[in-house]
C-alpha cells in the first residue's frame, strides 16, 4: 500500500545563500532545524527530510494567489477584477500601474526556488556520500533542482549556479555576492543533466502516492527541450539577459532540441507507467476525483490537520504563505446576489451565500477573464465540454444552510425559487430582450432579467470586471460541511495540480509544428485530437447540476484544422488549462505575448465599483520586448554586498 506524503510544518531549512533570505520549509523532521548542514544531510534522517521539504516547496508557489497572479495577469486570460490592488494592478500593463520589483510580487519564484535548490544540492552532494541512499530517492532531489532552475531562467533569464560554494554546490556561508550564469548555462549545466538523470534513475511508479517518477521527469524534459529550441531560435528578437549569443553550449541547433522534445513526449504517452488520460475532462477537475491518473505532480494538502495542510483550515484573514488561496482570484463576488422575501415588492435576502463547495469559496475577485475569453476561446459551449468543465455558470440558491428557513424566495419576473434553484445564470450567448435596468428585480451584481425566466442571467457580450464565470476547476472541496455552509474562509485542503499528463501531447504537438520528424500515428493534428475527442465526451453537466452521458468526439475531430500551427496549439492549450497560471509562460515561451496579451474588452470599464455599468469598451496594454523577463526581486538586491552600479547590471534591463 502506497502511503501519503505527509508533511510537517516548522520554522527550518533558514539556509543563508545570496542574500540571507530566510525561508520556512516543510520538512518530515518534528524538531524545528535552524539550518540544513552538511552533517545533517550525510544521514538517511536528513535526506528524507530534505527530501519531503522539497515537495513542501511546492506549496509556496502552486496554489498561492499571488504566484498564479504572475502566470495570469496582462495575457489574453486575466485581467485585473474589481477588487484588486497594485499586487494585482501592476503587473497588467494596461495603465493602471507600474510593475515594481520590491511590490509586485514577482519574487514568487526567486525567493522559493533558491532554499529549494540549495536543499536539493546539499541532498545530492551529501546524500550521495553515504553510500546507502538509493539512486531514486537522489533523482528526487536532481528532480527538484531542475524543476526550480527551469522556474526561473523562464521568469528572469539567466540566473545565478553559484550560491556561494561552487557552481550546484551546497552552500552554507554566508555568502553576499552572486553572479549570473546565462541561459544557454542554467540549461546545459542545471537543468539538462539533473532531468536526464532523473529520467533514468525515477521509479516508473512513485514511491509514494504523489511521489515523482520517470513520467513526471519525462514531461519536464521534453518541455525544457521545447522552451530552449524556442529560445535558440528566437523568431522575434527577444532580448535575452545577461547577454549571450543564441547558440547551445553542447553545438545543438533549435531543430535538434524540438526534435527530442517531440520524442521524450512520445515515449512518455507510450510508456505512461501509472498514469493515462481520465475519461472526460470533468473527471480531471471534479474535487471527488483529486489526485487522478493525470495528475503527475501536485502541491498537496489535508483536510485532517492545519499542519499537515500546510494553511487555515478555517478562516483565514489574508490568504498568505502555503495557504491554497488561488481559486479565490478568480471567483467573482456572488454573495452580492439578492433576492427577494416578497412576490409583490423586492424585499432582498442574500440567496447564494458563501460555502466551502467547488462552485463556489471564497470570493476576492483579483482576476477578471476578458470577454473573448466566452466569445472566442470557449466559442463552442454545446460539444466542448471544457468550458462547462471550467467555469461556474450558475449560482444556485443556498440560503436555508445558512439558517434562513424560507422554502421559497422570488427572484427575476418575481417567480419563485427554492434552495438548489437557479439564482443567477452566465447565458452561453448573447440574446435579445435582456433588461439590466434592475428597475423592480434589483438583483444587485448588474445581472439582467429575461421574460419567464426565474434567473436572473448574463449574457458574454457584458461580462465585467465585477462579475463573471468563476474558475470552477480551482474551487474548495471539504467533506466536513455537514448541513450548513463549511469553512468557505479557510485555505482550500486539495491538491494544487502542478503538471498533468495530458500536457505531454500539447508538448509533441508543439515540437512537430516546429518542424520535429513525427512518428505514424502521432502527427500535432493526431495529438491534439486526442485531447479535442476527450473534451467532446461528457459525464456531467455542471450548469445543469445533472448528469449527462454524451459524446461529441466526432464532431469535434472533425472541426479540427487540416493543418495545426501555434495559434491553434496556444487556443487549445488555453481551453484546457485556463486559469492554472500557465498562460504567461505558454505566451513567453513561443513569443507571442505582445500579439496576444496588448488588447482586450471588457464591460464596467468606466467605473469598477459600479455594477450598473454594462458599457464595454477596449483596453490596450503596452507591453515590450523587454517585459519577457521579470524583474529580479529588491530584496534580493538589497541583501547583496555590491556596489549601485554592479546592481544595476545585476537587475534585468528596464526595470
């Protein structure tokens, strides 16, 4: 029996490196350490616990509000919501402020992938020298260095391989200065060799349930293949920094790096271990199902213990650390819905209240999707599945689990709804004959009113940054709610999905559009077909509320483009994994983030704080070739022992 990796939460793992940031890692030890040595990491106790803190690792990124906030904002899949600040505002680049390396959170990465990686290197220096630690569990900790090197050469360019000590060696000084190595370097030297051999030396099934193997390793290294050809080629004069010619240390070309992208991707889907497919993509995202056969990699977390979990298990006041407070941005605030008390004159009641189910959690409404996002992206809502499979679509009622004891409030057109009914409802199109005015059915969110419709609806053309189709795939799930509301408040206990399996033929797909030689069978348009059949078949309605047995494979092949291009990749990929905090890298990596990212509608646009404003107007972003790279965090630089104009040169260009 296979058992759950469990991970205890201690002031630990503080190792001094760069810029002594400190850092609390999640480590299997009971006894608070102050510092990881490498005494400690020369027996089984202290690699195991090195180990598990790096799976704890992930926690502080995967799942974290502001972390999806910087894979999110300013691309053709985020904007900024109602109810954001500069965290939020400053990375959309659309005039309504300016990124700031010591505010805007983009030392997500940087600031958790440095302990990471110098925990993992002490793992493997120090661990290999017992002599008794297998191979496997060292292909962990190689695992996690690349994972977290290849984090950041996407976010900041080229990154520092001396901590202190040497190039991927441990470090435990004190050491204030760092130097950084260029990308063609954090791939050939970090990134490259720790996957390949993680790749040879993983298990095929992991040792523990979440575990890493050869899978999970194999996806990383064929996308670390495709990121870099990218790179190589260069087909839009990104700037890149520090500054180094496009060219492989190794003497590769672009077309021999998609090439064994395409190929370590192929013989992951044909020799997937464990892992496959789930039959529908409901089956993927649907909470009762966490921790399928296409999860690869996970950040986790428990329901049972707040210590386990990592976060709040009850309320929590800001959403900070490892809390799993994502699915909060990208929830539109429902609890504003009103309805009524009387069928002759509009006495409100609140009729969707807050509840810790998968609909719905804890509304901050940071992330607002444009309106293409429901008129071109998700523009087939009847044979696709995925975007009822995304987004909740209909806010039903709940109010007796909150105590109101009324069987029956009256609702748009004053007909009656009961609990389970239909309050609010996002329409699949835009249709004649809405009335917003909200003259007599004051709905309160701006929702409009339809003759003989109990529901209040919205129609695409007028989603605003105040209300829209929450992300439903990110939502909580607790199985303590009994008959009341639960602990909406409190930090989501699921796993926080890192990679999936399916993404591996997005990956061969990509590689063969760029020209990779492609086995029979598995052409970019076979690949994607895959994934389109998937998406045509259904097990459950979400807006609905029922179940529904349906197959719309055919239909969907068959409007499948005779010859796929990125375009197509990059819409398919957005269908799929919408709101995960994938879209920024996907857009940097094939440079297409200015074309997709500079213009968007949206409705509200006047006055955010204004629900009666359904007027749509189109925003611009400025965004330039230098906004590729992140900046490198303040406090990062403010640590360091350098002069002003050495941390200018340290600092990406711009910023």
């Amino acid at each position: 029996m296979k058992k759950y990796i469990k991970i205890k939460t201690c002031i630990s793992a503080a190792i001094l490196l760069l810029v002594l940031f400190g850092c609390t890692n999640d480590i299997l030890d009971e006894k608070p350490r102050a510092i990881f040595t490498p005494d400690y990491f020369s027996t089984p106790e202290g690699v195991m616990g090195g180990i598990t803190s790096m799976y704890g690792h992930l926690r502080y990124m995967y799942g974290n509000g502001y972390f999806l906030n910087v894979g999110q904002i300013a691309t053709d899949e985020s904007t900024w919501g109602q109810n954001s600040d500069g965290n939020i505002k400053n990375l959309d680049y659309s005039g309504v402020g300016i990124i700031n390396p010591a505010t805007s959170n983009t030392g997500a990465v940087w600031n958790n992938a440095f302990p990471n990686i110098n925990t993992a290197s002490g793992v493997i220096e120090n661990g290999t020298a017992i002599g008794i630690i297998s191979p496997a569990l060292i292909a962990e900790a190689r695992f996690f260095r690349a994972f977290d090197y290849f984090l950041l050469v996407q976010t900041y360019g080229g990154v520092p391989l001396d901590l202190g000590a040497g190039e991927l060696k441990f470090n435990s000084s004190t050491s204030r200065y760092s130097v950084r190595n260029t990308v063609p370097e954090v791939y050939s030297k970090a990134i490259f060799p720790d996957l390949i051999k993680a790749v040879a030396d993983l298990p095929v099934a992991g040792r523990v349930t979440g575990g890493l193997t050869k899978t999970t390793a194999r996806l990383f290294l064929a996308k670390a293949y495709l990121t870099f050809g990218w790179w190589l080629q260069n087909p839009k004069n990104i700037p890149t920094y520090p500054a180094a010619d496009r060219k492989d240390l190794d003497g590769h070309d672009a077309a021999w790096y998609f090439q064994q992208a395409y190929d370590v991707a192929v013989t992951a889907i044909n020799d997937p271990g464990d892992f496959g497919l789930q039959p529908t993509f409901y089956e993927v995202n649907v909470a009762t199902k966490d921790r399928n056969k296409e999860m690869l990699l996970y950040a986790d977390h428990t329901q049972s213990s707040a210590i386990y979990n990592g976060g709040d298990l009850s309320y929590s006041g800001g959403g900070f650390s490892t809390d799993y407070f994502a699915g909060w941005f990208e929830q539109f605030n429902y609890t504003g819905v009103r309805s009524s008390t009387s069928k002759t004159i509009w006495l409100s009641v609140s009729s969707v209240q807050r509840e810790a189910v998968q609909s719905l959690g804890r509304p901050w409404t940071m992330l607002a999707p444009p309106i293409e996002v429901f008129k071109n992206t998700f523009a087939d809502k009847t044979n696709d599945s995925r975007y009822d499979g995304t987004f909740t679509t209909s806010y039903r009622g709940n109010w007796a689990k909150a105590g109101i004891t009324a069987a029956t409030l009256y609702n748009a057109n004053f007909l009656p709804i009961a609990n389970g009914d239909p309050v609010v409802t996002f329409l699949d199109t835009d249709v004649s004959g809405v009335d917003y005015s909200n003259a007599v059915y004051n709905s309160s969110i701006g929702a409009g009113v339809l003759p003989g419709r109990a529901d209040f609806v919205i129609e695409p053309g007028v989603i605003s940054r105040i209300c829209y189709p929450g992300n439903w795939k990110l939502g909580p799930y607790r199985t303590d709610n009994g008959t009341g509301l639960g602990s909406p408040n409190g930090s989501s206990t699921r796993p926080f999905p890192v990679a999936k399996f399916s993404e591996l033929y997005f990956i061969a797909a990509e590689a063969a559009v760029k020209g990779a030689i492609v086995q029979g069978g598995k052409t970019a348009r076979d690949l994607i077909n895959v994934i389109r059949a998937r998406a045509g078949k259904w097990s459950f309605n979400n807006k609905a509320n029922v179940a529904q047995v349906q197959d719309n494979s055919a239909a969907l092949v068959a409007a499948t483009p005779a010859v796929i291009d990125i375009n197509y990749i990059l819409a398919e990929r957005s269908r799929e994994y919408f709101g995960e905090g994938y879209r920024w890298y996907d857009l940097t990596r094939t440079q297409n983030w200015i074309e997709y990212g500079n213009s968007f509608t949206i409705a509200g646009a006047t006055n955010p704080n204004d629900w009666k404003d359904h007027s749509v107007k189109i925003f611009t972003r400025t965004i330039t070739a230098k906004d590729y790279l992140r900046p490198i965090p303040t406090s990062q630089l403010d640590g360091m022992e350098m002069s002003a104009d050495e941390k200018v040169k340290y600092q990406n260009p711009g910023y």
